[in-house]
C-alpha cells in the first residue's frame, strides 16, 4: 500500500464517529509519528528557534487533530498540515509582540542577539544535510531521542544511525562559524571505537608523519590506553573516526584521509580542514 494510501486510511480512522474514542486516538498518533519529523523540520526552517519550533508543532498537530473532520480529501493530509504548520509559526512569530503589554518590565530580558543568531545558523545548517542525516539530526539534538529509539523508529540498525549522524556532525561543523561550532557538534569517542583503539585494531595509524611541503612539520599519532592522540609542535589532539580510513580532531575541523599501498600498508594522510585539502603527510 502506497503512503499516501495508508495517511488517507488513517485520517479516516481518526475521525471516524464509530470508531472508539482510544481507536481514534491510535490512528492520529500514527499520523503524528509518520509526519512529526517533517512538522518540526518545517517549523525550525521558518522560525530559527528549536524551542519555539517544537511548540509550533505541538500548536500544528492539536489544531489538526480539532479540524480533522473538515479536511475533505484525506490523501491531502499532508500539505494540509503544512498550511496549519505555516500558521502556527506565524502565530509564534507574532507571540512576543502580542503579549509584550502583559510582561512585567523587571521580569524581561534584553533579546540575546548571540543566541538568535546561533539557532538561525543552525537551522540553515540543518537544511544542507541530506534528508537521513537530518532526520537523526532533528530526532537526536532536538527530539532527545537515544541512538536505540532512533533506530527503532526509523527501523534502522543502530550503527547505520550512528554513522549517519557522525556524518551529519562533520557536515554541520564544517557549515558553521568557529563562534558557535563548538557549541553543537563537538565530537566524542564512541563505544566501538574506544574498543578497537584499546585492542590495538587502530595501531596501523600510529606513528610520525611529515608534510610534503613542511618537512619541518611532523605529526606523531600515538595510542594511549584507549584513546589515540595527535601532536604536532605544541598542539595535542583527541582523534576519533569518522569512517573506516579517515581520522578527526574531536574540537575543531581536521581530517586525516589515510592511504594504503599495494600491500594495504598505511603509508601517508590527505590532511582537510572544512573539506579544503592542505597537504598530504608521509609515514616515516
């Protein structure tokens, strides 16, 4: 059964007058699990803000489910709920200006321009991820979902999750300012990584490298415990992974791409920094 088969079989399902009061129910929580990603996508697009993108939605699916009955195509379920998710951030957008005369003055705070700015750039952030990557993004940062209830839900292996949303943090950070970057997407180790670094799986990275074009510059790369840990001249640096031949920094955008010889022998990195290459580090 197409999707938009199965919306229009659960509209009329939520709105059905002999259908009990729990069944109706049911059907528009589907309704609310099938679109809540794409409502709240929506509303942090027009408004910028995840707190007030999130009650947006909430406004969006109570007027729905109160006006249900007056949809007359149920397969239009779908850009009828966009209209209501336009009004609702309307609504939000002219909140604070409809309720300024009731705010007691000791009680407001001046507009923090910084975080307004912050979520307004993280917002557009979010619009250049791919669709897969957004929605674990939204689900992960924005909805609290754990890693488990995100693959449940999207009926994904969990290490598919993982993946993408480390693809969608490398991705975010390079679209950021250094201003905010820190803030949101500060990498960490995970589970499976600490694991391999820890039995050594990862010791074919470890070693000195220099650049082509600064062979003054020499990077060494070693394990310690279960963490491996870049130095170059003063700078020490958390590494993590971000796929299977490729090592970053954990606080700012620095990327080893690592190649193999014939003889599948690490023998030098492509280092990037937000997706620029810079230079190329050979083993010693």
């Amino acid at each position: 059964m197409k999707d938009s088969s199965i919306v229009a079989r659960l509209v009329n399902q939520a709105r059905d007058p002999a259908a009990s009061l729990q069944a109706q129910h049911a059907a528009f929580a589907e309704l609310v699990r099938r679109f809540q990603r794409r409502v709240f996508g929506l509303a942090l697009s027009s408004l910028g803000n995840p707190e007030d993108a999130k009650d947006a939605s909430q406004d969006a699916f109570i007027v729905a489910w109160r006006e249900l009955q007056q949809l007359r195509d149920p397969s239009a379920f779908s850009p009828w709920l966009r209209t209501i998710v336009a009004s609702a951030c309307s609504r939000r957008r002219r909140a604070p200006a409809l309720e300024s005369d009731e705010l007691v003055p000791s009680l407001v705070s001046p507009p923090d321009d910084h975080q307004i700015d912050y979520h307004a750039i993280v917002a557009a952030a979010l619009e250049r991820l791919s669709e897969p990557e957004r929605e674990v993004t939204v689900l992960f940062y924005y909805l609290g979902y754990s890693l488990p209830q995100i693959a449940k839900l999207l009926r994904l292996k969990p290490g598919t999750v993982g993946k993408r949303l480390h693809s969608a943090r490398l991705r975010i950070r390079r679209s950021l300012p250094r201003s905010v970057r820190g803030d949101f997407v500060r990498l960490a180790q995970s589970k499976e990584f600490v694991d391999r670094v820890s039995q050594g799986l990862l010791d074919e990275y470890t070693g000195e490298y220099r650049f082509d074009r600064r062979p003054d510059l020499v990077v060494s790369i070693k394990r310690a415990g279960d963490c491996l840990i870049s130095e170059a001249g003063e700078q020490r640096h958390l590494l993590v992974s971000s796929n299977e031949e490729a090592l970053v920094v954990t606080t700012y955008d620095g990327e080893g791409r690592f190649v193999r010889n014939a003889r599948g022998e690490v023998t030098h990195f492509v280092y990037y920094e937000f997706g620029k290459r810079l230079g190329i580090a050979r083993k010693q």
